[in-house]
C-alpha cells in the first residue's frame, strides 16, 4: 500500500517514530538499488547452500510477508478515520511465516498477536481461504469475521486449525500444554457417549474440524516478554515436568523476540538464557528476520517435537516496526538509532534481497507484487467497511454460553443406559457392590460414585489435580478411583492452580472430558484468569467453532479447617457464562455433578462445582445419629428423573400448618437453615427453605416464586457481605419488582481466622433464627 507524499528524505522521517510511510518508501529505495542476477534459477533449488527453503516455497512465504505487512498498514489506515479498531500489527514480525511452512496445516496453532504472517501463510495452505479478508473483518468488527464474528480482533480459524487467543500476555500457554497432553493421551477429539435408544447422540453436531490427528504436534507462540509472566513459567514448567517423568508431549512454543515488552526493552541475553534454562525443553534459535534461517530451525525443532514427542521452543529474533500500536510515540522511551536499527533489519527488505541474489525474482517482479498486494488489501478494505456490526446484546452474547437442557438431559440417560450394561465394571473395586446398594452416601462418597460412572460411561472423562490419584484427594473424595481406572485415567499433577486448570482447558480442546481438582477454594484465586480470560472466552471468541468443556472440581466454603478456609466466590460468579454448582448434600450432588458432566459434553460448558468441605463426611442433621444428611445413590435407571437441570433450586416445604418465612440459601447455609426451621417450627413460625443449588447462574424464577409465596424472604449467605451471593438474590427480587419485605445475614467482611475465632465472622444457626424473627416482628 504505497502512500502519498514522498518530499521528506527517509532520515528525518526515522528521527521519531516509524510510519508506515516510512516503511513503504524504504522497500521502494532498497530494491530500487537492487540489480538482478545475470541467470536466473531452479526456483526448486534452495535459495542458499545448506538451506531447505527452496525458491518456490521463499516466493509463497514472501506472498504471505506482504499481505500481512499491507494488513498492518490498513489498519493505521482505517484508524485514520475511526474505522478501525485494532492496530496492534506484526511488523517486523513477518519471519514467522517460515514456522507454518514448516509445520502441517493439520496441525493446531495458538498464535501471538503478531504471527499475522504465520496466519497467512496457513491460510495459502489451505483452499477456500481468504487471510485478507479475515483480517480486515477483525480490524472493522465486522460480523462476518469468520472466528469471533466481531467481538474481538483475534488470529482465529477452525478451518486452519489456529485457535482464537486473547492478548493476555501467556494465558494461552497452559493450554497449549494440554492440548499437546490431550492429542497423545486421546490421539483424536471429542470422545462421545454411547447413542442412546433413539440412536441419537448428544454430542452429534460437534464440529469435525476440531479432530486432531495422532501424529499432531501443538504450536504456540508468544512474545519474549511474556516469558517473565508467572503464567509462562507454568506452562514452561509443566512441559518440562512431564518430559522428565518420560511423559509424551508434542509441543512447539515459538518466542518471537522483538526485544521490547511495550516499552520494556528485555535485558540483553535475558529471554535466551531464560529459555535455555528450562527443564525439559529443548531449545532452538535464529534469526527471524532472515526467512532462510528461520525456515530452517523451524523445520529441524518442528521434526524434533513430531519425532520425539517432547516439548521444545524456538527462539527468533525479530524487529518491532511502527510501534506497539498505532497510538504508542517510540520515541520516549526509544533513540532514533534504536529505531533506525530495527527498520534496517525489515524482514521484507531481508527477504527480497534474498530472492534476488538467490536468482528466483527480479526487483522490478517483487515491487511490483508488493504494490499489487496493497492495492488489493485497500480493495477488499473498502468492501469490509460496509459489512454489518453486531447490533444487538442478545446477539454478542449468543455464543457465550449455549445452554441445551433437553439434550443435556439426553446425555444423562444414554450414560445411563452404558452404565446398565456395565454392572461387573461398575462394581470392580468396590468390594462387590453397587453405590446404589451401598445405603445412605455422605457428600464425599456420593461425589467419588459419581465420577467412578463418569470414568466408565465416559471414556474421555479423565479426573487430575494435585494428590487426588495415589491419596485419593486431600479431602478423599477421590479415593481408589486410580486403583480402578488407572493412571492414565487419575492422576497426580503438579503443585499449581495455574498450570491444573490449563491442562485442562487444553485437555478439553483435544477432545477429552476433563474434571480436574482444585484443593481449597483460596487457591484458585492466583489462577482464576485461566477460568475467566481462557475457559469461558473460547465459545465467546470463537461463535462455537472451538470449545473447551471443563468440570472443575473445587473444595471449598467455610470449614473450621487449618488452612484454605475461604468464601470469597464473586470472583468466580462475575465470569459470563460459567456455571457454578454447590451441593449441599448427597443426594443433590450426583445429579448436579452428571448435570455438569453432560453439560460440559454437550454444549461444551465450562463448570465450576464447588463442594462444602464442611458437609464432606456429615451424616447427621437434626441430633447426632439420625443419619438424616446421608443420601441414597440413584440407580442408572432413576438417573432421568432424578435429573437436576442447571439453574434449578430445591425448595424444602415448611413443617406444620404456617408459612411464614422463605429462606433462601446454599451450601452450609441449607443444613444451617434446615435446623432453625426446625427450631422455629416449635413456636409456631413456619420457614420454607429454597437451596439455590446453583448460583450461576442464580434459579431466578424460583426465587421469585418461592419469595412471593410468604412475601417475607431471609437470604443467608455464607459468603461476604460484600461481594456474596446474597447481592445477586437481592437484586433479582429487587428487578423483578418484588414488594414484600426482605433482609440479609450473610458472613462478616473478613477473611476466615483460624479455630473457633471463624465462628465470629461465619453465618451461624442462631443469627438464622434471629433473623426469621426479626422478619416476622415487622
């Protein structure tokens, strides 16, 4: 895209920022001075000695180069008047096209938000593509962009295998590394249930395209200041973890190093020795300027991870040109001969000289390709504009958080028909019988029994975390399932959220059923963007084309325990489109959790399903020995009607003649509730208690109808005053223009001390009858 406006001597123009100016009239002034070879060459024939690239495949890469530089340079352009809303360009950047040549298409890529090349050339791979008018929908928010439809410029295409990515430095990098688990673990995507009896099965119009083959390897790539991001030495870590326990892993993390973290120059040296230090990773490295080189390190580490299937990274050195983005002025914080110095390494300047003293390509052929490809990126430009934007809320939102409940339901009862058939698998390891036949379950037993039917109805359904194979979970909730299913099936992680949850965000992209575990609700915090910015953004930033279904398993909620004692979840309830389940007791728990499990199965959901520590091993509810909190465990066949659809509360009627009060509440609040009523109905004062079950997304039409009902509502809310569920319940009556009274006990803004002292600050019974009370003397 050449620009009007050629007064300025190119030197002056260098003396504070790169334009795109500039840029054009130095590919113009070098190859002007360019002189063609006197014969010209096999362009089959590599384009030095000791190069792979041969001619052809450096004239495809450079076609590749020049749409993604002119893609750069519209976006300036359409930002010149407020048509474009992304400038943030891979200018300088260009030599990663030489990392898709050396890759298979088939093969999947999460790439850094300037491998717009390495998007490009894939792109050429694949017919029916078209990586101009990708990009420039992207750039205009365009609701024809073929991955995100608009919602947010991303290198994104199912057809290319290239999964959307946000801009968080890192954060895509754990599930890289689960991916790369889940393609040698599985070998193929998306394990389905057995059909069931009407032949149907739940999971039929999952998209093929998401299939990886068992020969794949994963490519990530990154920028070099994200290799100081605590969640790139998670991943990194987690690599060379599972390299040295032997474990396969076919992965290609690609650092593209500019340098330059914004305005962060890195310390020279820092980012190789970084990486080099690495356990486990092998590590590669050229200059990603020159595409030969590239090209040629590319392919030996990309047959290395195909070959081995072992983690390795590839370090190139690149150049940043015109800037981080369009509003950022390098001259504060960079010297015009810093700056100089990176436009005299342009890797399209490198490359046309390359090709011209390789002898495939005259200067005149290669200028005018470079002026025929801007013309025509303008072209398609100018068409994009006028295509429509999104226009709607209910439209933005559609693909957040698809919710099937017939089909989910579906799910449940072919699961169940595989279970019925299953009888000797079923009670393998259980000493003979059946968890229906076992009697009453506490919480934690009816937990185990459940996942032991996801693993044998399910074979993708893997359970991990940190000792929940060999101990059977802190808690022991998972106990004896590894002796059962094996190793592969259970197994022990490393000690770390971040990299836990990750793995199983890429576990559930390569097809498996992940359900990993979180020990203590107070350690989830330090990885919670891997559930808000990476899990519950894939559907959102891909219309649906890539998923990543995930049950994840947290302990949580008051307990009087030593440590991780937390009830802090506004964090997790302010995610768009996750649901978040909490059981009270036994038989509320297998329903909801085969709920989540078919959820996450058939609509791809992302589920967080947090267990009461406090109510794990609980048998009793009223007087120590009436067994009355145990729960019997439903057969298969009882599974369909037992089913609890997401966003559906209990409602426990009041005892005796009055209905007084409705008391809305969940977790340790219902066993807690259920007592005062029980108190309260000795003077008379009915109270009927609604479990939430669910408090994302809250049972709002139960709360309403349930709070109609006496026209008095007390929410208990274990969780904070600030920032607790009982905001979320007080609000939804508040929008549904209910007029009868309400009041809040909820927990003390405080974190949870230790030993008796949590009482002070916890929801207790007493406060409960207190405020009933209080309701009634209005």
């Amino acid at each position: 895209m050449r620009q009007a406006g050629r007064g300025t001597p190119f030197s002056e123009m260098l003396s504070r920022v790169t334009t795109p100016q500039d840029l054009d009239e130095r590919f113009h002034a070098e190859l002007a001075q360019l002189r063609p070879t006197e014969s010209p060459a096999d362009p089959d024939e590599p384009v030095r000695e000791g190069s792979g690239l041969t001619g052809t495949l450096a004239r495809e890469l450079f076609q590749a180069q020049l749409v993604s530089r002119h893609l750069d340079l519209a976006a300036r352009w359409l930002r010149s008047f407020d048509e474009g809303f992304h400038t943030i360009g891979s200018a300088g950047h260009e030599g990663n096209a030489a990392v898709a040549a050396a890759v298979s298409p088939a093969d999947p890529a999460l790439l850094h938000h300037r491998s717009g090349a390495f998007y490009c050339a894939r792109a050429a791979q694949v017919p029916g593509t078209d990586p101009m008018r990708d990009v420039l929908r992207g750039l205009v928010a365009s609701a024809n962009e073929p991955i995100a439809g608009g919602r947010q410029k991303v290198f994104g295409n199912a057809d290319l295998r290239i999964i959307p990515t946000t801009t968080t430095a890192a954060a895509h990098l754990p599930r890289a590394v689960g991916l790369a688990y889940a393609i040698e673990a599985n070998g193929h995507a998306h394990v389905r249930p057995e059909k069931s009896a009407d032949g149907a099965t739940p999971a039929d119009d999952i998209d093929q395209r998401g299939r990886y083959a068992p020969e794949a390897i994963v490519v990530c790539s990154f920028g070099d200041a994200a290799v100081n991001h605590a969640t790139a030495t998670a991943a990194f870590n987690t690599a060379g973890w599972f390299d040295h326990r032997g474990e396969k892993l076919p992965l290609l993390f690609v650092c593209e190093d500019n340098g330059l973290g914004v305005s962060v120059a890195s310390p020279e040296g820092w980012v190789p020795a970084m990486l080099r230090s690495r356990i486990g990773l092998t590590y590669f490295e050229a200059d990603g300027c020159d595409l030969a080189a590239a090209y040629d390190a590319a392919a030996e580490a990309a047959a290395f991870v195909r070959t081995e299937r072992r983690p390795a990274v590839l370090r190139l050195t690149t150049v940043r040109l015109m800037g981080h983005d369009g509003a950022d002025d390098e001259s504060v914080y960079r010297t015009p001969a810093q700056i100089a110095a990176d436009v005299g390494r342009d890797p399209l300047v490198a490359t046309a000289k390359m090709l011209v003293d390789a002898g495939v390509a005259t200067p005149t052929e290669l200028v005018a390709q470079y002026d025929e490809v801007g013309w025509e990126v303008r072209r398609v430009a100018e068409e994009v504009l006028a295509e429509p934007k999104l226009a709607s809320a209910a439209e933005i939102t559609a693909p957040l958080a698809p919710r099937r409940p017939v089909r989910v339901a579906r799910a449940i009862g072919a699961a169940a028909q595989v279970l019925e058939g299953a009888g000797e698998d079923r009670a393998r390891g259980t000493a003979g019988k059946l968890p229906e036949q076992a009697g009453g379950l506490t919480l934690a037993q009816t937990i185990n029994a459940t996942l032991a039917d996801a693993l044998i109805s399910s074979p993708g359904t893997v359970v991990f975390g940190a000792d929940v194979a060999l101990k059977g979970g802190v808690h022991g909730v998972t106990k004896d399932l590894r002796d059962r299913f094996g190793a592969r099936r259970v197994f022990d992680t490393l000690l770390d959220e971040t990299s836990i949850i990750g793995l199983g965000i890429g576990a559930g992209l390569g097809g498996l059923l992940p359900v990993p575990e979180i020990r203590y609700l107070s350690y989830v915090h330090s990885a919670l963007d891997q559930v808000r910015g990476e899990a519950a953004t894939m559907q959102f930033l891909s219309v649906g084309a890539f998923r990543n279904p995930l049950v994840l398993r947290i302990a949580g909620l008051g307990y009087g325990g030593p440590s991780g004692n937390d009830n802090a979840v506004a964090a997790l309830r302010d995610i768009p489109g996750l649901v978040i389940a909490v059981p009270a007791r036994a038989e509320d728990a297998g329903p909801m959790l085969r709920t989540c499990i078919a959820a996450a199965q058939v609509d791809g959901s992302v589920c967080v399903f947090l267990e009461p520590i406090a109510l794990y091993d609980l048998k009793d509810l009223y007087e120590d020995g009436d067994g009355l909190w145990r729960g019997e465990y439903d057969p298969p066949g009882e599974w369909t009607t037992r089913h609890v659809p997401i966003g559906r509360a209990r409602v426990y009627p009041a005892a005796g003649s009055s209905d007084d009060v409705t008391i809305i509440t969940f977790g340790n609040g219902v066993r807690l509730s259920l007592r005062a009523a029980a108190r309260l109905a000795e003077e008379g004062i009915g109270c009927r208690v609604l479990d939430l079950r669910w408090i994302g997304p809250l049972p709002v039409a139960d709360i309403i109808r349930e709070s109609a009902a006496t026209g008095r509502v007390l929410v208990v809310d274990e969780t904070r005053r600030s920032g607790g569920v009982g905001e979320g319940v007080i609000a939804a009556l508040v929008d549904a223009g209910y007029v009868g009274v309400a009041r809040r006990v909820a927990a003390v803004d405080s974190f949870i001390p230790l030993g008796p002292a949590a009482r002070h600050v916890l929801v207790s019974e007493e406060q409960i009858v207190q405020g009933v009370r209080s309701l009634l003397a209005r």
